[in-house]
C-alpha cells in the first residue's frame, strides 16, 4: 500500500484535491490582523484554485471523472506561529485558540459564500445534493462568523447550489513556507535557530543555518549586537528554545515558544481549533 503521509487531505476514492495557502503574516497591518484584506484573499483564492481543476492534466480517467464531480478545493495557511510572535499570544494558549478558530471558521465559510457565486456563475458540482452537503457541514451552521450570516448562506446553497464539494484543509506548506520566510502551516515554529539540510539539484545536500525571521528582528530591536550573538548562543546550544535564556524577560520567553516547549496537549488543542474548522483534514506533526 502507498500512501501520502500529510493528512491535510482526507476523501472518497480517486479523488484529487487541488491545495493553495494564504499567507497570514501578509493580513497583519503591525500587529493587527486585517479581516477585511483577509476575505480578499480568500474570495481571489477560491475562484483561483475551482479554476485549477479545469485546467489540471489528472493522471488517470478515473481521477479526473469523480475530480470533476466533486470539484473539492483544498485552501489552507501558513505563518499561524508568526502570527501570534507578532501578536505577542502565547502558542496552545487560550487566545491562540480563540484567533486560530476564527481564522480557519472564517476561511471556510468565507470560500463557501465565494462558492454559492460560482455556482451562479457554471452551476453545482456534478454529485452536488444538499441534504448530504448540508449534513457533512453543519457544524459549519451553528452560528455566525464575522460578515458571514450562516442562515442566509444555507437558504443560498438550497436556491443556488455551490460550485464545490469542498473549500478548506491545511497542509505542511514545507517548501512554499520556507520560499516565503515564514511558519509552516498551523505549525509552532520548530526552533528559533536551527541547521537545516536542503537537498540541490546535484543531490547534493547543503546545511544552512537557520534563524526564526520574527525572533531574530525582536533581538535586533531590543540588544546590542554582543547581546544578540550571546542569545543565539545559548539558543542554538538549547535545540532552537529561548526557555532558559534568561536575558531575556519571562512575559517574551512565554512568546516565542517553539514545538519542543509545548505539552503534548497544547499541541492536541491547537490541532482541534484548526481540524474542527476546516472542511478536510489538517497535517500536524506533534513533537514529543
């Protein structure tokens, strides 16, 4: 049996997914999280990605008929960790929790009424049913979610229909969060300085070291450069954690937490406010 081993991506047989992420660093204006340029991205994504899986090359016949029946949409994120070093939250802490559920609720009620549009616009998916629709989402109907009034959206999909079968799951983001400088997915960030090994195009593998891109700015902003070379010290001697490094003051140590720091449950929470909310599913490594 192969498989992939990210489980952002859960669904019937010979199906496919087309997957994208929004870079939540970019909706911050300082340390304030704009919605409104938030929904922008979303609604532009949504048309973007439903627009893939008519242009997609699909492997075989099969894949490419219950693809095109379904149309799921796989719209995800990344920098969550970034964000909330931005914010000054505390990762798995009861705040987190409360932005990281909004985020990904919003996003997927959001691509949802992005998708009711389409609808008009090309009709229903092919396999669309809206009792079975409703069923599988109705966590989603409970209540209202910014902008969105969720009983208003329901009477849109019975009169309309909707353009796809899915809208939202969260993947990894390995090499496309490393491209853009910042967190992977709803991942913690793994350490606040670290060698990471990059394979080139010779196979060659190259090891580059790493410094988080919000952590070393928050020291270049608050030490002299002595300062900023000790504290990198004994972070990279502590595996990538600021914990013990007492130069720093406890309420930014709370901060900048990395993936080694977390309880397991912490991780467990965090990973419940994101797969709760999204359509799909949610890959999510748990250090232990």
């Amino acid at each position: 049996v192969i498989c992939n081993p990210c489980a952002e991506f859960v669904n019937i047989p010979y199906t496919s997914c087309s997957l994208g992420s929004i870079n939540l660093v970019k909706m911050l204006d300082g340390s304030k999280f704009n919605w409104e340029r938030f929904g922008q991205a979303i609604e532009d994504a949504t048309k973007f990605i439903n627009n893939t899986i008519d242009l997609n090359h699909f492997p075989l016949e099969k894949i490419k008929n219950i693809t095109l029946q379904t149309r799921p949409l796989g719209l995800g994120n990344m920098g969550l960790a970034h964000i909330l070093f931005k914010k000054k939250i505390r990762y798995g802490s009861e705040k987190s929790i409360l932005l990281t559920e909004e985020i990904n609720k919003y996003a997927t009620l959001k691509s949802m009424k992005t998708s009711v549009e389409l609808a008009k616009e090309s009709g229903s998916y092919p396999a669309f049913d809206y009792d079975l629709f409703m069923k599988a989402n109705e966590r989603f109907f409970t209540k209202n979610c910014r902008e969105i009034n969720v009983s208003e959206l329901a009477k849109e999909i019975k009169e309309h229909g909707i353009r796809n079968s899915s809208f939202t799951s969260v993947a990894p983001t390995g090499s496309i969060s490393f491209i853009a400088d910042v967190s992977s997915g709803m991942e913690p960030v793994f350490g606040l300085s670290y060698f990471r090994n990059i394979e080139k195009v010779t196979k060659d593998k190259e090891s580059v070291f790493l410094i988080d891109p919000i952590f070393e700015q928050y020291l270049k902003d608050t030490y002299d450069e002595t300062l900023q070379q000790e504290i990198l010290k004994q972070v990279a001697e502590d595996n990538g954690s600021c914990q013990q490094c007492t130069l720093i003051p406890q309420e930014m140590r709370d901060v900048f937490v990395t993936a080694g720091d977390l309880t397991p449950m912490e991780h467990l929470e965090v990973l419940a406010a994101v797969a709760n909310n999204v359509s799909l599913s949610v890959s999510k490594t748990i250090n232990l």
